[in-house]
C-alpha cells in the first residue's frame, strides 16, 4: 500500500526484479485516463520498470468511486471523474513521491507521464512540482471552463509563464546561430569576408525559407540557402562550402547518433530486465 492522505491507496508499483528495495531508483508516475489503473496502465508501469525505473500509477479516483466499474463514459465523468478535485490529485500525487523518496526512490529523478485525463494532470504536476525533471503528456487537455475543482488550465500556467518560454526559445536559436559562426571562423571565413549582420541575414533568410515543410529538417535547402547567401555577400565558395557542411554535421548528427544509442541502450534493457 501507498500511503496517501485520508484514504487506503490501490496503487500499482513497479520495481526492476532483483534490485534490492534500498537501491536508489530513477522514479516514474504514471497517470492513467478515466478509466483508472486497468491493465494497460499497469503494463506501461512494469515496462518503465524494465528499463530500471521504481513506476507508480496512483489511483486517483478511489474517494469519488471505482471506475473501473463503470460501463458508461457519461455516468463515469458525472458521478466520479468530475467530482475530482485537482488539488486532492496534487497531494496524491505529492504523497507518492514522498513514498517513492523513502522506499528505495530517487526523487532527485523525478518523471511523470499521462494519459489523456492524466496528460492533463501531468502538465498541472509540472508546474506544481519543482522536483519533477520531466514531465510527458499523451494528448492531455490543455484549456476548459475554470470551476472550483479544476480553477486552472495547462495554457493558463503557459500563459503566466510565456516570457520564461520566449527566453528559452531564444537560446535555444541564437546557439544554432553561433554554431554557423564558428563554422564559418574555423575554416577560414573571416569578419571581413562576411561580417556578422551578413551571416544573421543569411540565416535569417535561411529559417524563413525552412519553415515551410518542403524538405525532412530542411535538407537541401539549408545548404543550398547558405552557400548562395554567403557566397554572394562575398565569402570564398570553398570555404563556404566547408563551414555549411561542418555547421551542419554539428548541428543534425548529433541528436541522431545519441538518439540512436539512447533507443538501442533502452531496447535491450527493456529485453533483459523483468519487472515485478
């Protein structure tokens, strides 16, 4: 059992076989739709661990009434889903992780992934929960009419946080930019070759011309974009030519070679570690 505020908790865990209940484990929740901890949401808790995760998928309706017993979606939402307020979900979901933190947890690994009505619930987590590292939303709603159970929506919290994202969003292009400069410095593209309001322009032109999905991640149009751009604000061709290539190779290759390894690593953890 689990225990959480005011009520016995049916709650699934999930721990690698074998791993002793004093290993620090990564710790994963797991929130379920309506429909409650039915088997599928058990299976998505052994498969995280599996892949070495403590998984717990939390029972978040037993106040309200059994779901699972409910043949009819409509009855279900009135008579239980809808009587569920978000913040008793918060400090179940509180209580789990203090749980988790004292019975062989890593809460300083902290992720959380939802389906649907749970997709909602993660996003509010997220946000509620400054432990949380990671949080994954399977097609979680994001806005609704504010009540006194559920006040607030996903996009509202957006909303009160949108310079934070705009701020991160900028970082995360200007990065890209000077990956381009650097490129261009390394293989003997100079300031005085293309100063740098001629490389902005370029790969400014260069983004407009991406945004639209002609080609997977631009392929062919970046390259053909940069080196027209840069060859004609005056930079030598050959030397363009390298600085495009190697912007590139830096740029795209490696997501793909740790995405790979990360799936390969994943895959065969997942083959070789039983869960109980």
């Amino acid at each position: 059992m689990l225990p959480r505020p005011g009520t016995a908790d049916e709650s699934m865990l999930a721990r690698p076989e074998g791993r002793a209940a004093a290993d620090k484990l990564p710790v994963v929740l797991v929130v379920s739709e309506i429909f409650g901890v039915h088997e599928h949401i058990a299976d998505v808790a052994r498969r995280f661990a599996r892949l070495g995760y403590l998984a717990i998928a939390p029972e978040l309706f037993e106040r309200q009434g059994d779901a699972q017993s409910y043949g009819e979606i409509d009855k279900l939402m009135s008579e239980v889903v809808s009587k569920v307020p978000d913040a008793q979900v918060m400090a179940d979901l509180d209580a789990c992780v203090a749980w988790a933190a004292a019975n062989g947890g890593d809460t300083g690994r902290l992720g959380s992934t939802g389906f649907c009505w749970g997709g909602r619930i993660v996003w509010l987590y997220t946000a509620h929960q400054p432990k949380l590292k990671a949080g994954v939303a399977w097609y979680g709603r994001l806005s609704g009419a504010p009540s006194p159970l559920k006040p607030t929506n996903p996009i509202d919290l957006v909303r009160r946080r949108w310079w934070a994202m705009m701020l991160c969003v900028l970082i995360g292009t200007m990065s890209v930019f000077l990956v381009l400069v650097v490129s261009l410095r390394v293989t003997g593209v100079s300031s005085s070759d293309v100063s740098l309001i001629e490389v902005f322009t370029a790969w400014s032109l260069v983004r407009l011309l991406t945004a639209l999905p002609l080609t997977p991640g631009g392929i062919g149009i970046t390259e053909l974009g940069l080196v027209g751009t840069l060859t004609g604000f005056g930079g030598e061709e050959s030397k363009v030519v390298a600085a495009v290539l190697l912007f590139r190779a830096l740029t795209v290759l490696p997501p793909i070679i740790i995405g790979a390894l990360v799936a390969f690593t994943w895959s065969r953890r997942e083959l070789h570690a039983p869960a109980v």
